[in-house]
C-alpha cells in the first residue's frame, strides 16, 4: 500500500538534509516494524519518495513522503502513533492517507511552496518595507547560483510582511514556484532583501500541488 | 560560562555557514536526555575526532549506558568540533559543549575521554581549551570538572600525563562506576565548586583497582634519557596499577544511537568475543585485552535483534579481533542467517581466518556479494611470517582467494604490514608477488573483473607487545620499501594504499613516548597540530618543531632497540601479561618460532594468577583460559539435583 504522511520538521532536524530525510524514514518505519516494500533488482532501495527537498537549515510544517508497504494496513491514528514513537525528535507526523498506488509521483504534481520567515536582526520596518516594494517592482532579478545565472522574480509568486511575532521581531511570508526545473529558493530571495540567511529563520508552511492534492494549511 | 539557551542562540547563527552542521545538534534516536538539576554527578563523554566517527563507538555506548542507568548520574556526548566549526565558536565565543542538553562541558563533573588510538592526543588538548577548561591537571582547582581517560592508546598514558588527571587502565564497565561512587564523596554543595578537595579526590581515586593518577607518581631518568624509576609519591598509589577486565561481558549495549546524517558506520555492532589467543607479535589489542571471554550464540543473537528493532539499522556488525575464533561460529552465523534473511540487512564479520571455510561462513551471511572479501596475510614470506607469529602459507592463501573468486566476490582486499626491523626488500617483493599470485587466480575465473586492493601499513612496536624492544623503520626504510611496492603493483587491476610514512612516525612517537613527550604534544598543539590522524590536516613540521623545543630527539622514540632491561615509560601499567613472558616471545620471535593459539596449549602469560578469582567465579566455557583450580572448600559442594 502506498502511505501518504504529512509531517513537520523541526529543530536539530532542520540540519538534515534532503538525503538523510530519506534514511530517516527508512528506519522510522524499521523501528514501528512496519513492512516496507522494497524495488526490485539488484540493489534493492525501500520505496519512499519525499515530496520536495527542504535546504538544510529550513524548519517546516508542510513536508510530505510516499512510503510503501507490503501490507495494507489502515491509516489511523493507532498507526500514526506507532510511526510517531520511532521517529527522532522533531520530526511530527500530521496527518496520515492512503492513496492509490498509481497516483501521479509527488514531485510532479508540486507547483509552489509557501515560506515563512522571521528575521532575527532586520531592518527597521520602513526600510525592510522599502526593499520588499523594491522586489516586488523589479522586472527581473538577475542572480548566480552554483555558476548559472537566472531569474529570480518570475519564480517569486508572492512576498509580504506579516505581523512581528511575539518577541517583535518582523515576519515574511513569500510563495515560491516550485515546478521541474523552476524552483524559486526563500535564501534566494532573501539575498535579494540584502539579508544573510543565518539572520533568518525560515519554515516551509505549505506546498501547493495540482489542485487534487493540496495539503496547503489554511487559517 | 553561557547556559545552554545562550549557546543555542549562538549556535543558530553559526550552524548553516559550516559543513555538515547535523555533526553539532543533537536529536538522534536513541539519545538519552535526563534531568540536568535531578543527577548530582553529570558526565561528559569525550570522543576526540569528529562525530561522524565517534558516534559509533562501541566504547563509549557502552559507558554512556552504565552512568545513564544509574539514578543519580548522567552521561552526555561530545565529539571534535571539525575545523570549520571550530573557527566559528571561537570567533562567536561558543564553549564546547554536550550535544543532549546544551551544557558547556565546564558544567559537567567529570570529562571522560576515550583514547582509542594516539593521534587523537591534540584534539583532547583542543577539545579542553575550546571547552575553556585549563589543558595542565597542575592547573586545576576544586572549580574545573575532573579530566579522565580510558581505551587502549592508554595502556601507555605517559604522554597525556600531564592533561588527564586520571586514566582508567582496561575495560572500563564496572570501574567506571566506582569512579563516579569515588568523585560523589568529594562533590560540593558549595556554589561553583564541583569537589570539597580536590587533591583528596585524586588520592581516593588511587585507590580505586585500575585507577592511575599520574600525578601521584615520581619519575626518574638517566643520563642517556631511558627511565631510570617510577614511584609512587603516597601510599594511596600502587606501584603497578593493574588493567581491570570483567569477568563475564554484561549484555551488550542495544539502543544505539542513531544519527541524524550520513555517518562513517551506520550499523549496529554486537562484540561477540573480547580478547584473543593468536599471540601475533605485533598485535596490541591482542595481548591488551586477554583472556578471550566469549558470548553465547543466543546472547548474541538475542542482542542483534534487540539492536535492529531499536534502531532501524541496515547493517549489523559482529565484532572481535578474530572472528574465526569465536568457539561457536558456525552456529552464529547459521543463526545470524537464519533470523535476518529477506530483511534488507547487511551482515558484516571481520577478521577471518585466511581458509576455505571462512568463505563458506561470508556466503551463509551475505545475500549479495557487495564489497570487497577481506584477508589479512601481514606477511608475505615464512621467515617474516614465523617473526610476526602470523603464519599462513601461500597455497592457503592463493586456495582461499581461488574459493573467494569462485563464489562471486570481484575484489579482494589484502592486508599486509611492513616496516619490521628484520624485513628485507625481498621480503616486501613478495608481498607484490602474493598480490599479483592473488590477482592470477581471480583472473583465472573471473578474467579482467578480478581486482586486488592491497592496503600495507607499517608496523610501530606497540607498548605490551613483544615488539616493545624493537625499533621502528626510518622514514628512509619505509619510504624504501613503500617506493618497491609502488614501482611493481603497476597493474590496473590493483589497487595499493600504504600509511604516510610521517603519519606512522608520529603514532610511534606518541604511543612509545614517556613523561617528556607531554610537552612535546603540548607544543605541537600550540602550533596547530589537530585532527593528526586526517592526512590533509597533519602538521608534521609542528611536531618536529616542537621536539626541537624542548631539546628532544624523535629518533630516541623510535630508532633505538631497548635494552633487555630497559624501564619502558608504562612499566608501571600492567596488562596482566607478564614482562617476561612478552620478552621470552620476542626472542622466540628471534629464532622464527612459532607459537600456536594459546587455546590449545596456555603459555601461563600472566592472565591466570591476576585474574584467578574472576576465572573461578565464572568457570567452563566463556573463558578461554584453563579452569584455575578451586581452592579446598571446607564444606563439600552441593550435591546435584537429581533430574
Ligand atoms: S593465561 Fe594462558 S590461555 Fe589465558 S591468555 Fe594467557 S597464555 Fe592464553
């Protein structure tokens, strides 16, 4: 059966990246004793696809995996519990589905992803006010990234200020696409706000599929 | 110092501008979070290399379990920052710190480092200066936590003498727990003292059995540098502290921790044995950690379940210096195979006996044949193979590689050592013929897929060993040597890896040093030597600087054959292994002799008279040893129950 699993990722995980995020839903899934299914061939790999790799650094509320198992087993909160007690701290399974093992792969179906971001030394509010207008006005935003150059403003869906959170400190909310070869990066635009990321601390809140499977958290 | 919520902060700010930063957070499964204000003695565990390779020391799981299951203790974790991160606590004013709680190391009670190999002795210097902890025992007062050691690079403590202010000599289950009863009567109430006395706390300490107190103890040298005495300064010190050893493995640790980034053994480890009675010459762990105590299958099996449940794990390990030796291995690995088949596991076994039947045993373990099959030759010639007590003949050899072609395998690894005083360049080209011999065979079934990987390290006559009267090769020598195997092993299909011939200088050094050489490591840190075992981070430039420095010749350490009756720098640590017995070997080595497995025929090396109550405590199969005879009892021994 192919298990679908909303989860958040939070605290010392948001050092893990893309690939160990796999690795630890292999052995999550170990631990619970659940039966994961494996490929064929020679190197048998467990079946799990993640939705979208979250960089290093980033927490999220939003992340979703695929993982198959051999039996079929329902999705209920007994299993949700059981999967929770074996995964590490900071990872928080939401919500759990089953869905039909022909569906459409995850990351095909991705569109955008919604960040939120809270700045730990920011600019004054006018000014942070100012950059984000700056943005949002500039025809193109020519940036390098790993030797390429590219455009980031068409991948910026949107940006905004939201209100400070409890300590005052200011708040972004930005969509970003997410698409097969067009995925806008929250460090991207940030550096496009001249604001090192290690001053922010950003979390994914949402991503948008294909209007069939979207796991957007609304209010 | 900053509480763990200031060291968060800072942390936040650092982690995404270093490599790796899972390396510094914590969160793994498995990690053992207690109450900071609930424990009156909190420990720090120390591996000084990085975490990507501490994490999965057996060792050290294996204390952190003992002190974690005691009410009134804690044990947490700390690794070697890498380079870049180190640079950024520094510049950020970060303290080293536990990865559980966030507490900087100087909170902790007792820092409990394990010194499994030398080259880590300047990142435990680095590690207590980033914890701002003074490095020097002599500076420390009833404020600073208490700087302990254990693993085998310990056996000879001499050059750590002057930062540790205690080593635990041996294995380190029980000890550590009357270390912790030791260290709580002298605890404080006071606020920010950790200990009433200090100097009383090291005086109890030694007279905990396997306890040693460096600074308990006065050495004398003469003129031409050699130790001329060691004595203990207070009755509390013995003037030989004994290595402790257990007298039955307790069940082995299950809950392992289980990282949140890739790391160097992603695994379970299950020890099946400890000790070993092959008796090759140039083997520390062998004579270090005798009598050969085994667990039972069932234990064994039991534990690798448990472990596999608890962690997920893809690969399990059994682990002993020699696993052929293990009395039941064939019913180990049968039940092995047998409970894990067709769930994804990877089984690994090392060290097998070069014979047919150690193929037999990989093939029952393993459902593919990845990887490559290992066998540890050592030498390459019967005279070099009588010296080293490690003695396999060729056709054995080329028998058990034709086996291991034959039943699919592509490569395999070959381990040899050179470097011994009394090995010749013919016997180092044999060592290119045997691989190319190998090479043939794999070539014969297999054709071009056969490949060989020859890994040649160099041999350092190891403390407690019956090498310890033997020099070491100059760089010259190796360099030599190394330069004949490069020039002959052309071929594509062989792969060759030899040590730094600095590198190998270095662990001589540090592991034949005495009492002087603490300020030749102290030195060499000043001047930036860290991480010694990572060739790209090596400084040897550092080290001879700082030999220079304090008016010290390397070569004493390394280039002189000692004297029959030389006073070694760890003469007064004991492996239980007699000195005489050690000596007798090396001169049998001498002659070529050989000596079998002291299974089949016990050398009286030692272990039996120190350990005798523990063997007649845990009598019949577990020990390797012979039964020691039970003192006449007054009363005659229950008489059987009828069944
Ligand atoms: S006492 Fe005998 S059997 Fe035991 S380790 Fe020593 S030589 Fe081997």
């Amino acid at each position: 059966m192919r298990l679908r699993l909303t989860f958040a990722k939070q605290g010392a995980l948001r050092y893990t990246g893309h690939l160990d995020v796999q690795r630890i839903w292999e052995r999550t899934v170990r631990r619970a004793g659940l039966p994961l299914a494996y490929t064929h061939g020679f190197r048998p790999r467990p079946k799990i696809q993640l939705a979208s790799a979250l960089p290093l650094g980033f927490a999220s509320r939003a992340e979703i995996v695929d993982v198959w198992l051999e039996e079929d087993l329902s999705p209920d909160e007994a299993l949700r519990a059981r999967l929770q007690e074996n995964a590490p701290p900071g990872l928080e399974i939401l919500r759990l589905e089953r869905v039909d093992d022909r569906a459409p792969a995850l990351q095909n179906q991705l569109r955008a992803a919604e960040y939120e971001v809270t700045l730990l030394d920011a600019p004054p509010e006018p000014e942070l006010d100012r950059r984000v207008r700056a943005v949002l006005e500039a025809g193109s935003l020519p940036r390098t990234r790993r030797g390429k150059t590219y455009d980031l403003r068409p991948l910026i869906e949107s940006l905004r200020l939201l209100p400070p959170d409890a300590q005052g400190r200011p708040r972004l909310a930005m969509r970003l696409a997410a698409r097969e070869g067009a995925t806008g990066r929250p460090d991207e635009v940030l550096a496009a706000l001249s604001i090192p990321l290690h001053a922010a601390r950003v979390e994914r809140v949402g991503l948008i599929f294909e209007p069939q499977i979207n796991t957007e958290e609304h209010g | 110092m900053l509480t763990p919520k200031e060291i968060e902060a800072r942390l936040e700010r650092v982690l995404l501008q270093v490599q790796k930063p899972g390396r510094y957070v914590g969160g793994e499964f498995n990690a053992i979070h207690k109450d900071w204000a609930q424990a009156r003695t909190r420990v720090a565990l120390i591996f000084p290399d990085i975490y990507d390779i501490g994490v999965s020391n057996v060792g050290l799981k294996i204390l952190y379990d003992q002190i974690n299951q005691r009410p009134d203790a804690l044990a947490e974790r700390a690794y070697a920052p890498w380079v870049d991160m180190e640079e950024k606590m520094r510049a950020h004013g970060i303290p080293l710190y536990a990865l559980e709680s966030k507490h900087p190391l100087a909170d902790f009670d007792i820092l409990g480092f394990t010194l499994p190999y030398e080259t880590l002795y300047t990142n435990a210097l680095n590690i207590l200066d980033l914890a701002g902890i003074p490095l020097r025992s002599a500076e420390r007062d009833e404020t600073h936590p208490l700087v302990i050691a254990g693993g085998h690079a310990t056996m000879n403590p001499e050059p750590m003498h002057a930062f540790i202010d205690a080593f635990a000599i041996g294995e380190g289950e029980e000890i550590i727990h009357e270390i912790i009863e030791a260290v709580q009567r002298r605890q404080s109430d006071a606020k920010g003292r950790k200990f009433s006395d200090r100097a009383a706390l090291l005086r109890d300490l030694a007279r905990v059995p396997g306890v040693y107190v460096p600074s308990l103890y006065e050495v004398t040298y003469h003129e031409d540098g050699t130790v001329a005495g060691i004595t203990p300064r207070v009755p509390e010190a013995p003037p030989k502290v004994i290595k402790r050893i257990v007298g039955k493995l307790p069940p082995p640790p299950t809950r392992f921790i289980v990282p949140n980034i890739d790391i160097v053994h992603n695994r379970v480890s299950v020890e099946i044995m400890r000790g070993c009675t092959r008796g090759c010459r140039f083997c520390q762990a062998g004579m270090i950690t005798r009598p050969v105590r085994e667990r039972s299958v069932e234990e064994i099996v039991q534990a690798a379940e448990e472990a596999v449940a608890a962690t997920g794990f893809e690969e399990l390990a059994l682990l002993s210096l020699s696993s052929s030796d293990y009395s039941h291995i064939l019913e180990l690995v049968e039940a092995v195979g047998e409970r894990f088949r067709g769930r994804h596991l990877t089984v690994s076994l090392p060290s097998l006996r070069i014979e047919t039947v150690s193929v037999e045993l990989m093939e029952r373990l393993k459902e593919r044949r990845s990887g490559g099959f290992t066998l540890a030759p050592e030498a390459a010639t019967e005279r070099m193979r009588r010296i080293i007590n490690k003695y396999i003949p060729d056709e054995q050899i080329l028998e058990t590689a034709r086996e291991i072609y034959r039943r699919g395998w592509t490569t395999i690894k070959l381990y040899f050592m050179i470097g011994h005083p009394s090995e010749t360049l013919e016997d180092v080209q044999a060592i290119a013929d045997l691989c190319k011999r190998v090479l043939a065979e794999g070539r014969k079934v297999l054709g071009g897929k056969a490949k060989v990987h020859a890994g040649v390290s160099t041999f350092v006559p190891k403390p407690h060993t019956p090498f310890q009267w033997a020099p070491c090769d100059t760089v010259e020598q190796i360099t030599a040597k190394q330069d004949l195997l490069k020039r002959t092993l052309r071929d594509r299909a062989i792969k060759l890896s030899w040590t730094d011939p600095e590198e190998t200088m270095l662990e001589a050094w540090l592991s034949r040093g005495d009492r002087r050489m603490a300020g030749v490591v102290y030195s060499a840190w000043k001047r930036g030597a860290r991480f010694d075992a990572w060739g790209d981070q090596r400084r040897h430039q550092a080290w001879l600087e700082a030999f220079a420095e304090h008016g010290l010749d390397p070569a004493f350490y390394t280039h002189r054959a000692r004297r029959a009756d030389e006073i070694f720098p760890w003469e007064h640590i004991s492996a239980a292994v007699r000195k005489e017995y050690l000596f007798q070997d090396y001169r049998q080595s001498m002659e070529g002799k050989i000596r079998i497995d002291c299974r089949q025929q016990c050398y009286a090396c030692g272990i039996l008279p120190t350990f005798a109550d523990l063997r007649r405590a845990n009598p019949g199969e577990i020990w390797k040893c012979p039964e020691v005879k039970t003192p006449k009892r007054k009363v005659a021994p229950k008489a059987e129950v009828a069944a």
